[in-house]
C-alpha cells in the first residue's frame, strides 16, 4: 500500500568526501539529470559507492556506515529551515542526495521508498530508510542557525541504504509503501 507520493526535484552527487588529515577537500555537491542506484553500494559515482572509500561519515548517526548509502530530504523542509534561519542558502549546501516534493519524512524509519518513472512500471528504485539524517559539521559553517533549524522535526532527512538497483531520474515518482522491501508480485503493483 501506498503511504505518500511525491517526486524527485533535486538529485546530488559528489565525487569525494573530505579527508583532511590525507589531503582532500570537501567536494561539491553537483546536481545531475539521473543516477543510478547500486542495491548495497549507493549512487554510482557518489563518494559513499564502492564501500565509502572516498567519503566521511558524521558521528552522530547511530547506525552502521553500511546502511548509510544515500540520504533524501523533502523540499519542505529545506525551506521551512531556510525560513526558520532568515537566511539564504543552496540546497546543495545540505549535503543530500535526493530531495523530492510531496513526501513528509517525519518519523519515516524502517519505511520502503520505491522511485518510479510512472505508476504503472514494475522497474523501480528501491531504498529502505534508516534513521533521521541530523546535520552535520560541514553545512553549518558560516551558516548561523543551520543546526536549530534542520536538527528539527526531522528537517535534515532521512539516511537510507538502497536494496534494489534502479535508476533514479528528476521528476520521476517517489512512492512510500507500508511493507518492508522484498519481491514486487503483479498484484502489488
């Protein structure tokens, strides 16, 4: 059964974390027209793919890195937060993969996410949320009141881990179902 539906209106990428004890920087977050999610792995050509070599983790999550392969936050909420702050920011400075509109991801744990091209595909994208996604260090920098305002009612996302390979494409449609992820049936769809 279908929770909420909405759609995909932001997707970020970037190529590498920041390690500055090896030398890196932190990397922009660059927008892309589609990517493609890796069950177990993430977003091909994300710094967290291929076992997070190439990004850091926040230490505030509670849950294991491994499950912490993409993170999605509703356009609401970016500008709630951007309002609460009186300020002016990018969204790409949340650091987020995928921000969608139409989806309230308040208390959203252990929910299936699917992203489809439309209603009727059996080809889908699927992701199982996994814990709220607190801001971190790095947008907060020169951000005066980033933290109070999406440290909040779940503002900041949800991290999610990805667990059936799809592709992920701007404007395509983001379901929440009520059921954990498994086998699709035709009668489920």
């Amino acid at each position: 059964m279908v929770l909420q539906k909405g759609e995909v209106v932001g997707l970020y990428i970037a190529a590498q974390g920041q390690r500055p004890k090896e030398g890196l920087r932190r990397a922009a977050m660059n927008p892309v027209d589609y990517v493609l999610a890796v069950a177990g792995f993430g977003l091909m050509g994300d710094r967290y793919y291929l076992n997070r070599l190439l990004g850091s983790y926040s230490k505030t999550a509670r849950i294991p890195d491994i499950f912490r392969q993409v993170t999605f936050m509703g356009m609401e909420d970016f500008e709630a937060g951007v309002l609460e702050m009186s300020g002016r920011m990018d969204i790409r400075e949340t650091r987020r993969n995928i921000i969608t509109r139409g989806i309230d991801y308040r208390e959203l744990k252990k929910k299936t996410i699917r992203i489809v091209s439309d209603s009727r595909t059996r080809r889908f994208a699927g992701f199982l949320t996994e814990e709220e996604c607190t801001p971190c260090n790095i947008p907060d920098d020169g951000k005066l009141g980033f933290k109070e305002a999406f440290g909040s009612e779940w503002r900041g996302g949800v991290r999610a881990q990805v667990t059936k390979t799809g592709l992920v494409e701007m404007g395509y449609q983001v379901l929440v179902m009520d059921r954990k992820p498994g086998i699709i049936t035709d009668a489920q769809q």
